[in-house]
C-alpha cells in the first residue's frame, strides 16, 4: 500500500489514497488557514470511525437497529515534566439504541475493542523515513 503526500500551499497537505484525497491544515493559531482537519484531528476520528464500523457491523450481522446508535469519543492530555502535551486517554462510549438486547452489552464493547488503529497502536509498526534527491 501507498500513499502520495503533497503540498498545496500554506500549511494544507494532501493525502491521496487509491484516487481518494484527504486534505489536511493547520488551525489558524498554529499558521493555517483551519479550512480542514489537521492530520492529528484525522488520527483521532480514526480510532472512533474504527471502533465505530465495529459496533456498526455488529448490530447489522445481527439485525439490530441502529437508529439512535452513537459513539462519543473523549481524549485526555497530560503534559509531561519538560512541558509537552501528549494524549494520555481516550475513552469511547457507545450510545446503545432503544431496544438494543442487555444480553449483547458486552459483546458490543468487545466488538468495538477490535479496532484495527487500536490494535496498530497496542503493538506499534517499525517506522522508517528516508530522503532522496529529486
């Protein structure tokens, strides 16, 4: 798999995935013009857009309906002793729908936890960046 990263100007950069983009920017308070999510906001609709298609699935492998199903995502930040902010939590709560059957609760929660970014996260992937002349 790969992507192509590029720089439309400013603090915008574009992700082109399989002929698909995802445009990214920078808040105006860090120099941007703030007209797109900035890469760390896409990192974090990652992880509940993930868990999310979990518990989506799950409810429609099981005919259960989905209206009213949501899930509310909280991220919580500590700083460290040299000043930097780090992501110290996050925690997803799953909205069930009217009717949604007590006996799947803990299925669903569990359904959610196989997240793929989670997962990634959990037992992180070597990282390797490397330069060429054009």
């Amino acid at each position: 798999m790969e992507l192509k990263i590029t720089f439309p100007g400013g603090k915008k950069v574009t992700a082109e995935i399989d002929g698909r983009f995802v445009p990214t920017d920078q808040p105006v308070e860090d120099g941007g013009e703030g007209s797109a999510p900035s890469p760390f906001d896409y990192f974090l609709a990652s992880l509940g857009t993930c868990a999310g298609i979990y518990v989506l699935s799950f409810c429609q492998q099981r005919q259960i309906a989905t209206e009213g199903l949501a899930l509310t995502q909280k991220m919580e930040f500590s700083t460290s002793a040299e000043g930097k902010k780090r992501l110290s939590k996050v925690t997803i709560g799953i909205d069930l729908p009217p009717g949604f059957p007590e006996k799947y609760q803990n299925a669903v929660i569990k359904a959610a936890s196989l997240c793929t970014v989670k997962r990634v996260l959990m037992d992180p992937p070597e990282f390797e960046i490397t330069a060429k002349m054009a």
